[in-house]
C-alpha cells in the first residue's frame, strides 16, 4: 500500500466537508434556532457549536467502526493486495457521480446526497429544535442519514488508515473529522458575527450546488486516479 500522507487524507475529508448534505442539515439546524428565538443570536451559536461537536463525536466513532472492519478483512492475504486499489477505483466512481451531479443536477443523487425520501423525516425532525441540547442531539441522529451521502471519501480513508496499528489511526481520524466540521464551524460563526444570515447561507449553498459538486469529483477523481498510479 502506497505511503499514507496528510495531503491524501485532507483532500477525502475537504470532499467530505464541502458536501451538500452536511451543510444543508447544518442551515435547517440554524434555521429552527433562529425562528424559535429570532433575536438571541448566542442560541444560533451554541446550537451550531453543540451540532458540529455531537456530528463531531458521531462520525469519529463511525469512523473507529470502519477502520477496525478494514483491519479485519485485511488479515486476509488476498483481500489485502486488492483493497487499496478497489479504494481507489471507489474514489474514481464518487467522483464521476459527482461530476454527473455538476452537469446535470437532480436532487438526491447516489451516493452524492441524502436520498429525497428522507427529507421531509429529516425535516419534521429538526424543526422540532428549540435549544442547544437539542441541537447536539439532533447531530447525534441526522449523522445516520448523512451517511449514504458522505460515507464515500470516509470509507476510502478508513481503508486507507486501516493499514497503521489502530492507536495511530486516531490522531488521523481527529484531523479527518476536524476538517469535515469546520465549514459548520466557519458558518456557525460567520452568523453569529454577523457576516452573514442564515437564509443567505442556504441561498448560496443552493445557487452553488453544482460547483460543490464539480470540486468534490474532480478531487476524488484526481485523487483516485493517483492511487491507482501508486503515485500518491
């Protein structure tokens, strides 16, 4: 397996973090604190700060289930020649998807968004938010239905790390998923400073869907065509 480097694992979790469905959820969260309590910006921020943490916490431990289920099947000889290139062959695959998605947008793409079946579930629960806690317990439960829609670049990191002894893989799982929250962070701040509003960052995720998709696929696919050179 080609040498693991910083540059390999923060490119899989900058996809995973400019995803549209992690930010998406993140504004709904937003949204259902503000317009229980429009004028108490400090909620807006400890509802955004207690989502990413518990998201946080949740995809860490998704993250400890998939590293350990690669160390498992890699135990097999056959199986551990081929992981990484199927690995590889995967990122090429969530890429392409992606760029389908950048050319031709629809709404609950596979495996590039939260199917659309689910939404309107996931919306009856988030409006129901009215405090920080509920925020933190709401990242906790929409975390499993952000998965079809972001497990992607996570399961090829997690095959990735699974190749280091398991206690060396947790600093990396801590800088993959630091990463994929600081864009809820960045917004979370972004509001309460006053940069911006809520309705204008679900505004500009939605006007800008399609280059987040075209980002995400071209970096997955240029990532997993590097692997697949051993280049990288």
């Amino acid at each position: 397996m080609a040498e693991l480097t910083i540059s390999k694992i923060a490119s899989l979790a900058a996809v995973d973090a400019v995803n549209p469905c992690a930010l998406a959820v993140l504004t709904l969260v937003l949204i259902a604190i503000s317009s229980y309590r429009p004028k108490r910006k400090r909620e807006v921020l400890l509802a955004g700060l207690s989502f990413s943490f518990s998201v946080y916490v949740t995809y860490l431990l998704y993250g400890i289930v998939i590293v350990k289920f690669f160390q498992l099947i890699s135990q097999l000889v056959f199986a551990k020649i081929y992981i990484y290139k199927a690995l590889a062959g995967l990122a090429v695959i969530l890429g392409f998807l992606n760029l389908k998605d950048a050319v031709k947008y629809k709404p609950g793409g596979l495996l590039t968004e939260m199917p659309m079946s689910w939404r309107p579930k996931v919306k009856k629960i988030i409006s129901g938010i009215t405090s920080p806690l509920g925020a933190a317990s709401i990242g906790i439960f929409v975390t499993i239905f952000l998965l079809p829609c972001t497990m992607g670049p996570y399961l090829i990191a997690g095959g990735i790390l699974s190749a280091l002894d398991f206690v060396r893989t947790l600093p990396w799982l801590l800088f993959y998923n630091l990463i994929f929250i600081s864009p809820m962070l960045g917004i979370t701040f972004a509001i309460y400073l006053g940069y911006a509003t809520v309705e204008k960052v679900s505004g500009w995720k939605d006007r800008n869907i399609r280059i987040l998709h075209g980002v995400a696929g071209a970096i997955l696919i240029t990532l997993g065509l590097l692997m697949l050179a051993g280049l990288i």
